[in-house]
C-alpha cells in the first residue's frame, strides 16, 4: 500500500481526465456505497420525528395483533399505523434521491461542464492520479478538488468546490493532499485573501478534515427539499501568502 501512495501524484485537470471525473464525481455523490446520498438518507431516517413513526408503526402491529377482527375503526386505525412508516421512508428516499440528483445535474450544466475553461487560471482545478498497469493504460484518477475564483465578482475570496475521493482509496491521506495542493496553489494568486467552502452535516469527515486544516466555521444554514431539512455549513480560512509571512 506504501508503494501505491508514492505513485500517486497531485497534478492540474486535463480534459482526458473528464469521463473518469464525471465517473467519480457521480459515485462519490450518488451511486457509491459512501455517497452523499447514503449518508443522507441513513442521517435523515434516523431523526427523532422518523423514529417516532417507526414507534407509531410498532404501536400499529401491537393493536392489530391484539385484535380479534380487523374490521372496526380500531383495526383500520391499526393498518393505517403499521402502513404509515413505510410510505414516509419511500416518500422521504424519493426527495432525497431526487434533491441530490438535481445537484448533480446542475453541476454538469455549470461548472463541471467544461471544466478547463471554468477553473482556468487564476482559479484552479487539481486531480489525484496513480498510472494503471502498463504504459498503454493511463493514469487512474482517484480524487479532485476545485478552486473557484472569480476576481471581478470577490476580488479576495475564493471557493474550494467539488471535493471528492474514491472510496476504493479511502484513508490513505489523499484528501488532505489535494487540499494542500489547493492552499499552496492559492497561496501563490496574487490578491486572494482567503478560502470559504461549503459542507453539509452529512459529511462529518469531511468537516474534521477542513477544520485540521486550519478552516473556521462561520455560519449554519438550514435547507429544507421537501420534509427534509438538512445543516448546511461555511468555512472560511485565511491565505497565507509570501507577503504576510514576511
């Protein structure tokens, strides 16, 4: 395992990267076992209102298995009970599914659309790579990480964006580096001040490793898709340049 981490390297984006990107990026927010959704999906069933459900239908099974005909006002009070948990977890998957989906979509008609030309310099767009097998067969890209930067709009502030690492190289340390790679590339832009992110609370990991790496939380929003809420958090860290550790 040793060996596999020295032959990963932190380099630009190029646009051969793209589909393995769109692959990942999918993964990490979609279709994989770690994804976004799965967290929060598991976080939100797990509520106390959700729970309470849970014990309403509990409650439901036990008067329906106490009765001796189902065919009375307790009986279909029983059923409605029982039936009730089941329709809110369907309901509250398909809003969650389709919440993170249209993320998804939005980003591939935005940002991740063409990603050379949005995160082309001063703003940068950083990919971790491992060559895979022989020469013929390219490199495997294995995470990326964004830096948004748009100086005519916040001529101080950027935005780390599209964080994301394949879960077959889970803690092995390559998020930290790609965030390295972004903060020293940024620490060379002339005029930026500082980096601001945005995570959710589905994504504890990823907040433990921003704020290791020196971001503060500024504020908490809440979101709401649906019936489902969701904290949604900011961070911002200064950048240190050549200038201020003079």
């Amino acid at each position: 395992m040793a060996g596999d981490d020295v032959d990963i390297c932190i380099r630009r984006y190029r646009p051969s990267d793209f589909p393995q990107v769109r692959v990942l990026f999918l993964e990490g927010f979609v279709t994989g076992e770690r994804s976004v959704l799965v967290a929060a999906t598991r976080n939100v069933l797990m509520k106390a209102p959700v729970v309470a459900v849970y014990l309403l239908s509990i409650c439901g099974a036990a008067l329906l298995y106490s009765l001796s005909h189902w065919d009375s006002f307790a009986g279909c009070l029983a059923v409605l009970l029982v039936s009730f948990s089941p329709a809110l977890i369907h309901f509250l998957r398909r809003a969650l599914n389709k919440a993170v989906k249209e993320l998804c979509d939005q980003a591939f008609t935005t940002d991740m659309r063409d990603i050379s030309a949005y995160y082309a310099a001063p703003a940068g767009f950083f990919v971790a790579a491992r060559r895979a097998g022989d020469e013929t067969t390219g490199e495997e890209v294995l995470g990326f990480v964004g830096l948004e930067y748009q100086p005519e709009k916040t001529p101080h502030t950027a935005e780390l964006r599209r964080m994301v690492v394949s879960p077959k190289y889970g803690r092995r340390g390559i998020a930290k580096r790609l965030v390295r790679a972004l903060i020293e590339y940024a620490e060379a832009v002339p005029g930026l001040d500082c980096i601001e992110l945005g995570t959710s609370e589905f994504q504890p990991a990823a907040r433990r490793l921003y704020e290791g790496l020196g971001w503060e939380l500024t504020r908490i929003d809440i979101q709401r898709a649906a019936f489902v809420t969701a904290s949604m958090m900011r961070f911002q860290r200064p950048v240190e340049t050549n200038l201020t550790r003079k």
